[in-house]
C-alpha cells in the first residue's frame, strides 16, 4: 500500500506541454483525471497500456515518463 | 471526491444504517420474546428490500446532487463523467474479494452456531448480520483504497 516504486514525470511533461491541465490529459487517455492525480502522487502504477498512452500523447519514449525504482527489491 | 468515491460513501451510509435497523429490531425481538422464525424470516424480507431499494435510491440522488453542487460551483451546464477506468475497476474488484472473505468468514462464524447447539434461526439472523456487515466492510476498503492508493 501506498507510494509506488514506479516513478514518472507527468506533472513535468504537462508542464512543457503548455501547462496541460489534468482533465485534459485524462481524456486524451480515457481515464478519470483522479487516476491521473493519483499517478502523479505515485499513489497507482497504470497499466501498460495506460503507460503506452500516456508516452503517445506527450510524443516521448515510454522510459521518458516512466521509471522503475528497485530500492526495496533488495529488502 | 470523485463520482465513484461519492458513490461508495452513499453505500457504506445506507448499509451502516441497514445494519443498525436490522441490530436494533433483532434486540427488541429478543427482548420481547418474539424471536421466532415468523419475525425473523419477515425482518429478512425488509432488509433485503431496503438494500436493493436504498441503493438504487441513493445511486440516482447522489447523481443529480453532484450534477446540481457542480452547476451551482462552476455555472455552466454539469458534466458529471460516470467512466470507470482500470483504477476504478481494480479498486472494486478488490473491494468485492474483501467482502467476499469477509462474508465467508462470516458464513463460517454462523456455522459455527450449530456446533455450539444453537437453533437453526440464530445462524439464519447470523447470516444477514454477517452479509451486511461484509459489505460495509468491503465499501470501507474500497473507500482506504481511493485515498491510500496501491
């Protein structure tokens, strides 16, 4: 429970993408703009597919967006 | 809150409420003495009605409540989005395995009265006291999912 060891950089990519907003983002991959909240707040890790989507709409590799932290695999 | 937690917390409030009725009237029953599979079979009947009924009420009111909070908040026409994506579905399926293991322990419980020499009808009281309970439980994990996240 809690934060995900999956990190991302969606606040910053909608940033550089002329500040856009949450619900748009969100319906550009049919999504509810609480699932893009909570992916921000590293609250839920998307599917790949949602992930997929998501690198479309911000036109960058999927690793761009998308980064595994392995800290607490050695635990 | 989303559309779906709303929904969630109408649920847990009619089957908190459901349960108390159903607590208070099996008391009453006890303390009158009027304990009896008539009253119990009947009592079964309205809570089960009340469940169904309930939901569906508070579904279609907790809709055009949201969709009136949010025309009368943004003053313009209301756009209330019923999608349920992939977090939403996995957040109910999680939700119902709760509910299910917590009603499968409470089958189990309710069996457990026969072997205690308990009459029939306090496993049948046991077994809409458990399934009531479970779905409280099964909306409040749905509810510390949402605000957790997983």
């Amino acid at each position: 429970m809690g934060k995900s060891r999956v990190r991302n950089n969606i606040r910053k990519l909608r940033f550089f993408r002329d500040e856009m907003t949450q619900q748009q983002l969100a319906d550009r991959v049919g999504v509810t703009r609480q699932t893009i909240i909570a992916m921000e707040q590293e609250k839920y890790s998307p599917s790949l597919e949602l992930a997929f989507r998501i690198a479309l709409v911000f036109d960058v590799p999927l690793g761009e967006v998308f980064s595994y932290d392995p800290e607490d695999d050695s635990n | 809150m989303s559309y779906q937690e709303k929904n969630i917390t109408v649920s847990l409030v009619n089957f908190t409420l459901i349960l108390g009725f159903y607590l208070i009237r099996v008391f009453q029953m006890i303390q009158d003495g009027s304990f009896n599979s008539t009253n119990v079979f009947r009592l079964w009947g309205i809570v089960i009605t009340l469940g169904i009924v309930v939901t569906i009420l508070g579904t279609i009111l907790t809709h055009i409540v949201s969709a009136i909070i949010q025309a009368i908040k943004t003053k313009q026409e209301p756009d209330i989005r019923d999608i349920q994506d992939e977090r939403d579905t996995i957040i109910d399926l999680r939700g119902t395995k709760i509910t299910y293991i917590a009603y499968s322990i409470g089958i189990f419980l309710s069996m457990l009265t026969f072997a205690l020499n308990q009459p029939p009808l306090v496993m049948f009281t046991l077994l809409v006291f458990f399934g009531l309970l479970a779905q409280v439980i099964g909306d409040i994990s749905r509810l510390y999912l949402y605000r957790r996240g997983f």
